[in-house]
C-alpha cells in the first residue's frame, strides 16, 4: 500500500515514523509520503486559505493548492480520504475495507475546512472517502489521518505476524472484547477469573463470550442489537442495556400488557405479573438481571435471568403486543441466555400450560416440555441443555 498525506503541519504526522507504519515499511507492504501542502501555494507568505464567501466566522483552505498538489501526486485512480467531522463515522469495518485499497491519500482539513470545490473536483479523478472519527471538533485533520492510518496498517494482509489475534478484537464481530488478563494470577488481592485458569476451553470460551455481551450492553448497547441480528422488521435503532430503577415503571406497564393475553390464554387471573406492583418490580432488579429494550426511547420488550444452581432461570420475557410475530421474543430468548454466568450448565424457564405460542417458540429453540411446575398447576416447566462450547465468533 501506498499512503500519501498532504497537509499544512507535516511535523504532526512524525508518529507515523514510529513503530507500526515503521514495521510495516520494514516489510514492504507500505509506502509512506508525507507533504507539506504548502509547496503548492505561489504566493511569498505561502497562503491556503481565505475568507468564506457568504461571510462567516473562520477562514476556509483555498482551492488552487490542493488541486496543484492532486495534480502533482497523480491521485487519479487513488482513494482520497478526506478527514471531516462531517464524514461518515470511521468503523472497524471501514478500516478493513481500506486496508485493501492500493493507494490511500488523506487531505487532511484545517481552519473551517477545504473549499467543497475540492471534495468535488477530486471526485472526478478518484475514489473520495469523507470520514470523521467521531462526533466531536479538531483543530485539524492530521490526528485523524494518523489514527486512521494506524487503524488501517495493522490490518494489511501479511501485517500481524498472528492474525487470530485481529480475529477476537473488539469491534471485529460486533462485539466489545471481553476483559484480558496476565501473570501473576494474584496482585495486590486481586485474583485472575479461575475460569482463565482452569484449561478447558469451552468453559472459557463460553465466559469470554458472556463477558463480552455484558460489557457491550453496559458500555455500547447500540451495537449489542447488531450484533444479536435482531430481526424486527422495520424496527431500526434498538437499544439493549440493563434495567435500571428509572426503567421499572414502563416494565410493570408491559408486564401488565403482556400478562393480560398469558392470563386469557390460561384462564388464569391470579398470576405474580399481574398482581405486582411497582416496588415488587423495583425490588426484582437486584435479584435478577434484568435487560430491556427501547426503540425510539420507547421500552418495548424486557427480559431476565438469575442463577438457580447450576440453571439459569430464564424469565419475564416480554414484547409489546403490538411488535410481536417479528422475531423479537425468539431474539430476546437468546440474548438472555447468553448474559448465564459461569457454572450455569442449563437454561430453565416456565410457562403457563395453555400459552400455545410460548411453548412453540420454546420448543423451537431447543426446550423440552419437563412437566407442571411444582405446586402450581397450569403452569409448566421447560429446560435445555447449555451448550458445551460457545462458538465466539
Ligand atoms: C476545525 S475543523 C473544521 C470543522 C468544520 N468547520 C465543521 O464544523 O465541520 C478543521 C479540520 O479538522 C479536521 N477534523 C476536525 N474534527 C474532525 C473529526 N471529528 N474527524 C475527522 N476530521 C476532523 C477536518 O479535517 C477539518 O477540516
């Protein structure tokens, strides 16, 4: 790959000489040039920018050294990564897909940005890319360029002298990546998960994973849902997170809603769901681990699960009746199943007798009928083995 950045602060990109892109030279797999736009300008005080038509604060980079140096790197055919807050978001996926391009040019912004005549005109000679790295304002584009450099170079096929090590990153399946640790196994009294140690594979192949869904449904809850394929149909921008007290009165109001069609179903009115009230939901959520859902800030489907032995418990799964057939009860099935902890060896849920739909949509995700529930008649009890190994990715 060839890498080429142009910019008015050449100085800035100095961290590139060091170790990755320096490693990456080293093994011929990168080209890297860095050019001070300035040598493009024809006036004595070397000027590249200019007020902005129309007014306004700041001042804008001019259009002529820009097209000068284009013209003078031969960026056509090139993709040309101009550094924007306005771009679109840079992702993992993005840097993958970059690391598989021949020739990269950044042009990297400054002041109130480049002259869109720029942005334009490269568009007709090269592949232009407008990327931010997030939602916040630089002084200018040469700390992108650096950051999307690095993410990039590590990603060059022949680059990482293990690739399974890019394989269990976070962000490569949509996941954050579960905690890691080292030697010593104890420091300063604080001891290494005895999982990491045990040597079975499964085990901490399962835990990794359960870790990894937990920390992105606390810290990331947006990418949790794409993550899980949850097919909602037109359903867009799900967000999965722990309940928290402020959720417990939208989960009563759908406990309700929803217990209403089970207490139908069962021809059974006195059931926990429908006779609790708000401190008994409140009260719940230090017992269990309780997740919800919102679509558009509205809560729309909630679930829980809680270590009973060696089973864990799966209940109070919860759609809103009006988005339920679209897949969201067997999602939210699954998703609960994978925050078990460690030591849960099975999965154990109950269901009125009469809820034809549950006990479908249970069956077909691997439950099996074990027979009425003890002391409550009408109410029966399915389980499922956990699986043994947890594929992570
Ligand atoms: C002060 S900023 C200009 C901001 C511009 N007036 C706006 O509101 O979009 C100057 C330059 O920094 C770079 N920059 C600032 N924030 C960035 C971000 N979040 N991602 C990528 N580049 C950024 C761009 O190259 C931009 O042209």
């Amino acid at each position: 790959m060839q890498i080429d950045v142009l910019t008015i602060f050449p100085d800035y990109l100095a961290p590139l000489e060091l170790s990755l892109p320096g490693r990456a030279r080293a093994k011929g797999l990168l080209e890297l040039h860095v050019h001070d736009l300035r040598q493009w300008t024809t006036d004595k005080h070397h000027t590249t920018d200019d007020t902005p038509y129309g007014g306004g604060a700041g001042m804008v980079m001019k259009p002529e050294p820009w097209g000068a140096a284009f013209d003078a790197l031969d960026i056509d055919g090139a993709t040309v990564v101009f550094t924007t807050p306005s771009g679109a978001p840079f992702t993992q996926a993005m840097a993958a897909e970059l690391a598989g391009h021949e020739r990269l040019v950044f042009a990297c912004g400054r002041y109130e940005g480049i002259d869109q005549r720029v942005i334009d005109h490269a568009r007709t000679r090269a592949d232009v890319r407008e990327i931010s790295i997030g939602d916040y304002v630089l002084n200018g584009g040469e700390v992108a360029a650096l950051a999307i450099t690095e993410a990039v170079v590590r990603l060059i096929p022949g680059f990482m002298g293990n690739p399974e090590s890019l394989a269990e990153e976070s962000h490569e399946d949509g996941l954050l990546e579960y905690p890691v640790f080292t030697k010593p196994a104890s420091w300063r009294d604080l001891d290494v998960p005895p999982v990491l140690l045990s040597g079975d594979h499964g085990k901490i192949a399962a835990w990794r994973h359960e870790q990894a869904v937990r920390r992105t449904a606390e810290r990331r809850p947006d990418l949790l849902h794409a993550s899980h394929r949850i097919d909602a149909g037109d359903l867009a921008d799900l967000e999965v997170r722990p309940a928290t007290r402020a959720d417990a009165g939208e989960i009563l109001t759908l406990q309700k809603a929803c217990w209403v069609q089970e207490a139908q179903a069962n021809a059974a009115l006195d059931i926990p769901p429908l006779r609790e009230g708000l401190d008994d939901v409140v009260a719940s959520l230090d017992r269990w681990t309780t997740h919800v859902v919102r679509a558009e800030g509205r809560l729309i489907a909630s679930g829980r699960g809680r270590l009973d032995g060696s089973a864990w418990d799966v209940g109070r799964l919860m759609v809103a009746p009006d988005l339920q057939g679209r897949g969201l009860g067997r999602w939210l099935l699954s998703y609960v199943e994978g925050l078990a902890p460690e030591g849960a060896t099975s999965y154990a849920l109950f269901t009125g007798a009469g809820s034809a739909e549950n006990l479908r949509m249970y069956k077909k995700a691997g439950y099996r009928l074990r027979g009425e529930l003890d002391g409550h008649p009408g109410v029966v009890v399915l389980t499922k083995r956990r699986p043994e190994q947890v594929r992570i990715f």
